[in-house]
C-alpha cells in the first residue's frame, strides 16, 4: 500500500546516457553541497558535450540524440524529482496563538489545498474558540498558512528503507544477533542493542520477546525534539525558534 512508488524510479526510464547525467547532477548537489544553480549549469553543460559528440558520431541516430538529450532537464528540481528522493510531506497550519494544527482539504476546483481561515480550538473547555487568523496572503496572491508544521510520512520513510533489500537484511540484524546471543549478555555495552532493555523488552503478543520476530520485521526508533534558533546564538543576533520533532530506526547500522 505504502511502497508501491518506491519500486517505480522515473529515472529508470531514461536512457543511460540520460541516467549518468542526472545522476552526476544529483550526487553533486545531494553528496558533494554544490548549489542547485551550479548543477543546473552542469546540467547544461553535459547536454551541450553530450550533443556535440553525437553530431560527431555517424553511427547514432538522429533520432535516438535528440531523445536522450531531451531526457536531461534543466532544472535541478526536475533532476532530482527522477530519483524520488523527496519523501512524501503534509503541510499543517499552524495556529500562531495556541499552537492548535489543522490538516490541508482537498480543492474540487482548484488544484490548490485549502485551511480553515481561523482558528476554532478552544484552548481550555469552557473558553470561547481562539479565533487566530491562520492564513495570510502571499506575494503570488494565494492564501497562505502564516505558521506551518511539515510533516514527513513515517508509513512512506519506513516503505523507502524496506523497499531495499540490503537494508531490509541490515535491519533484520540486529534482533537476529541479539536473540543468538541471549544467554550471553555483553561485558561493554557498544550499542543500544546491547543493553539490557531489549533482553527483556516483550513483543506485541507479550507472550515472546520483541527480538524474536520470526519471519516477520521488528524495527525500534528513538522520538527526538529539539528547539534551535536558525539564527545562531550570537549576542544582539535575531531569534527565530524552530522545531524538529525526528524519528531514527535503530535498526541501522551506526556507519
């Protein structure tokens, strides 16, 4: 249900030539932190090498050149977009006043998702509904929440790490290793997997351990919240609080 995207690459159907292009592009700004206005011009300058040398080759095909050079985009959203290395996001608004969160509607005539335009939570019971305007509008002329809360679909992130067989088998691991090794606990803890929480941590069933998982998948993950100013702290600095509420799989390897 979650995953089905995860096996279906738009890179996939490109042309080799098409697929090394964008991948250069995409490990230059993803690994290597060149801006996307830099890969763009890298971009550029393949499709220009790529055309010039198909020219010079009697053998290609017209045809086939101009497919493969179609392939290559000029921007570096597009570029990246082939890969799906986006995770699939929801955008709350968010009440500046009491905090309250209101997912997005869909538009039946507009492509545009919609928010409610005031706040409605009512903070304690017996208050009145806050009230707090939620949208403002935007240089382009659209409605737009004033605060937002990004949230990435864990169903999807887990989906990405499963849809891969290498991980899978990494992340099937760690229990199998724990459950073999049982009766002789560790001297050094080295890992959150060697203490003696997961040793007696009981599974869903309650009737086994978690770590005996069978032929199904056990996966542990850390909550982690932390508020930072974006700003930095240097004195007289601006203060602009942000929030990250992220969650971490255990189940990978620490390198």
């Amino acid at each position: 249900m979650y995953e089905a995207h995860h096996y279906d690459l738009p890179i996939d159907h490109c042309d080799e030539i098409a697929q090394l292009s964008l991948f250069l592009a995409a490990v230059s700004v993803v690994i290597f932190g060149i801006g996307r206005r830099h890969g763009e011009f890298l971009m550029g300058v393949l499709s220009l090498i790529l055309s010039l040398a198909m020219e010079a080759n009697n053998n290609d095909s017209q045809s086939r050149s101009q497919n493969t050079l179609a392939q290559i985009p000029r921007s570096m959203d597009t570029a990246l977009s082939r890969f799906k290395l986006d995770a699939q996001t929801t955008s709350y608004a968010v009440c500046p006043a009491c905090n309250c969160t209101y997912k997005p509607s869909a538009s039946l005539t507009s492509s545009c998702v919609q928010y409610p335009s005031n706040c409605t939570n009512r903070p304690i019971p017996e208050d009145d509904p806050c009230g707090e305007l939620l949208l403002q509008c935007s240089p382009d002329g659209q409605l737009k929440p004033i605060k937002t809360f990004l949230y990435h679909h864990f169903h999807d992130y887990l989906a990405g790490l499963l849809s891969r067989p290498d991980l899978e088998a990494l992340m099937d691991k760690p229990c199998d290793d724990l459950l073999a090794s049982i009766g002789s606990p560790p001297h050094i803890i080295r890992d959150v997997w060697d203490a003696n929480f997961f040793r007696t941590f009981s599974g869903p069933s309650g009737q086994s351990l978690f770590i005996d998982r069978g032929d199904e998948g056990r996966y542990a993950f850390t909550l982690n919240i932390d508020f930072f100013n974006i700003e930095g702290n240097l004195q007289r600095n601006a203060s602009t609080s942000t929030g990250i509420i992220s969650c971490a799989c255990l189940n990978l390897p620490l390198d």
